[in-house]
C-alpha cells in the first residue's frame, strides 16, 4: 500500500482501525470456540467434535489475521516500515 496520497498518520489510522477490526473477529471466534467446547460434551460425536474443530479453525484463522495485520501496524508505527502494497 504504497500510496503517495495518503500521509503517514493516515496510513496508521488505516492500519489501527485494520487492527482493531482483526482483534473484534479473535475475540468472537474465542468465544465461538469456547461455546463449541461447552456444548460439544452435550452432543455425540461426531457433531460435537466437528462443531469443535470448526469454531478451532475460525479462531486459528482469525488470530493469525490479527498477527498479521498487529506486525504490519506496529512496523508502521515503531519503525516507519510501509505496508506492503495491496
């Protein structure tokens, strides 16, 4: 995202607002997650384990995104390092 017309403190408005998005969809598939345990002692397998393993999948997704997008903001902000090109 090499965009001249952008400064730098809209660059890492950009980038906080892309970080804190990313940090909303963890938490929700956390929980998700957390609720897919609770409720998979309930069901027999395979649906329990299934529900479980999906939800686990949605959160591994989802905090890998927020790493991904937290490295890019905080190279911004600590170092002035550019956001790669979209």
């Amino acid at each position: 995202m090499n965009n001249p017309a952008l400064s730098r403190e809209a660059l890492e408005d950009l980038w906080r607002e892309r970080t804190e998005a990313a940090l909303k969809r963890y938490r929700i598939a956390k929980v998700e997650c957390a609720k897919a345990i609770s409720e998979q002692n309930g069901m027999e397998p395979p649906d329990g384990s299934f529900a479980y393993r999906k939800a686990l999948r949605v959160e591994n997704a989802a905090l890998a995104e927020y790493r991904h997008v937290l490295l890019i903001f905080s190279d911004l902000v600590a170092s002035g390092k550019m956001p790669p090109a979209e």
